[in-house]
C-alpha cells in the first residue's frame, strides 16, 4: 500500500505526544526504575549508561525490570527475587566467572532455593527459560568478546550493520522473553546509547512495543489502521515510517503516547476524547500566533 501523506492534525499529536510528555515519561518513569535495576549512583544519563554498559549491572536490570513486566500483581516480587538470585552467585567483580561457566544453572538454582525460602510458587515451565536464558546470553557473548554485557552486545551490532533484527531474534529465542519485553528493551538500550538515529530504517519497528495506549493512537494518527484489528507489528512499522516521515523520534513518541495514556488518558475510553482535547489545545495555540491581518 502506497504511503499515505501526514494529515496536519495527525503530525501535531507526532509533534506533541514526542516532545515533553516524552521528557516526563524518562524523567518520572524509566529513568528512576533503570537506576533502582542498574543500582546506578544517580538517575543521570551518563550514570545509567555506564552502569547498562556493565555485564552484571546489565543482566541484573533486565531481570528486575524486563523479565517479568508481563506478569501482572507478581512481576515486583519475582524481579526482586531474580536480583537477589544473581547476587547470591556473583557480584561485579567475580561475574566473570559465572560467565564462564557452560549454563544458566547456577543462577537457576539460586532462584529455586530463593523461591522455596519464601514460600513462593516457581513453576518450571514459565521461569526457568527466562531465567536461565538471560544469563545464557551473556555467557555466550563473553566467549566471544569476554566481556559479556548484553548491551553492548546490542550497541556493537548496530554500529557494525546497522540492523538490531538480530539481537531481537535472539532474545525473543529465550523461552520466556516475549516479543513486546524485547521491543521495550531494545527501544530503552537504543535510547540510552543514542543508537535510534544509526539504525535502518526497515530496522526501526523493533524498537516500537505495542502497547493499548499505541494501539488506540496509531489508529487515529495512522489512516491505513482506521477500523482493523492489525497485529503489533504492522502497527509498529507503520509508526516507525510515520514518525520518520514526520520527523520525530519514534522512541520518544512510543514514551510520550505511554505517557499521555496512563497519566493523562488512563481510561481507554479516555484516550480519544483526550487526544481532541489535546488537539483543540494545540490548534488554539497556532490560531494564536497567526498575524490577524495585514498592517494597516
């Protein structure tokens, strides 16, 4: 289907909802919760990126903060305990060892014995592949660079080709990592290391995760989903080409449309009728800036 132009109420809500709703989504969300994860010493940029940098640091966020997004009223607890899992088998400086081992068992039994000392249900088959697996994947990567940071890992690949396709086949490989955890964390890792402008274009929807809030804008600012159900990643790269077109960072409108949809919309129901009320606001402040007529 041929691309359809921008309409000027469509590219203000791009405009808008990737500018300061963005801004308050890193300042009040993922900012704190990445310094909690990363135990950064600040949530300043350069402290959480150094710490993302860190294999151990790096390994231990995506457990506290990614893992388990998906897994409702549980997911704070089973992070916590995921963290608590790593630090009881490596800290920062023996982590080299335990990414020379050949798997994630140690780290698997560590949240095992965790779980039972708590009294708390670990069913086999939704964990272990998660927790494992991450570990896993920094093992691998330190036999190859012996280093071991997943994010890095991540950065390496971009700036060599890039494409981040490959990094996000891999993680979604892990019996556990769904496809929109991986987008999330992909779309933070990309932010964070200032990679969203390196990446391909045909790259850009994996850093897009679809969530309700997306959904309901895309269709509004997107013509080709008005009255489809598409899947997430139609959606995705339909946003990825509109917000390239309109020339805004599709990282940040992903951030601020989260935003605008649990602070300001909250409702589903809320999300249109806010979005006008954005749009007639915006549109108010253009009619107030134009000249009312030529001088006299």
């Amino acid at each position: 289907m041929p691309f359809q132009a921008i309409d000027s109420e469509a590219l203000i809500l791009l405009r808008v909802l990737s500018g300061d709703r963005a801004d308050r989504y890193l300042a009040e969300i993922t900012l704190p919760h990445l310094q909690s994860a990363l135990r950064a010493p600040s949530p300043r940029l350069d402290d959480i990126r150094a710490e993302l940098r860190d294999p151990y640091s790096c390994v231990r966020a995506f457990y506290s903060h990614y893992a388990f997004a998906r897994r409702g009223k549980d997911r704070a607890e089973l992070g916590q305990i995921a963290s608590v899992a790593l630090s009881r088998i490596a800290s920062k400086e023996t982590f080299a060892e335990v990414l020379s081992e050949p798997n994630g068992e140690s780290i698997w039994q560590a949240f095992s014995e965790i779980c039972v000392e708590r009294n708390r249900k670990n069913p086999e088959q939704l964990n272990q592949g998660l927790i494992a697996g991450i570990l896993e994947l920094a093992q691998e990567i330190f036999r190859h660079d012996g280093v071991g940071s997943i994010a890095q890992w991540i950065e390496r690949s971009v700036m060599a080709t890039d494409r981040i396709e490959a990094p996000f086949l891999r993680l979604v490989d892990i019996r556990g990592v769904g496809p929109k955890t991986t987008s999330t964390f992909l779309r933070d890792v990309c932010f964070l290391l200032n990679l969203e402008d390196q990446l391909d274009p045909k790259d850009r929807l994996f850093i897009q995760p679809i969530d309700r809030w997306t959904r309901q804008v895309a269709e509004i600012v997107v013509p080709e989903l008005r009255d489809h159900h598409a899947a997430d990643w139609v959606i995705a790269g339909k946003l990825a080409k509109y917000t390239r077109r309109a020339g805004v960072s599709g990282i940040r409108f992903n951030m601020g449309t989260t935003y605008f949809g649990l602070r300001e919309a909250r409702d589903l129901a809320r999300v249109r009728p806010a979005l006008r009320e954005l749009l007639s606001e915006h549109l108010a402040t253009i009619d107030s800036l134009q000249p009312e007529g030529p001088p006299k």
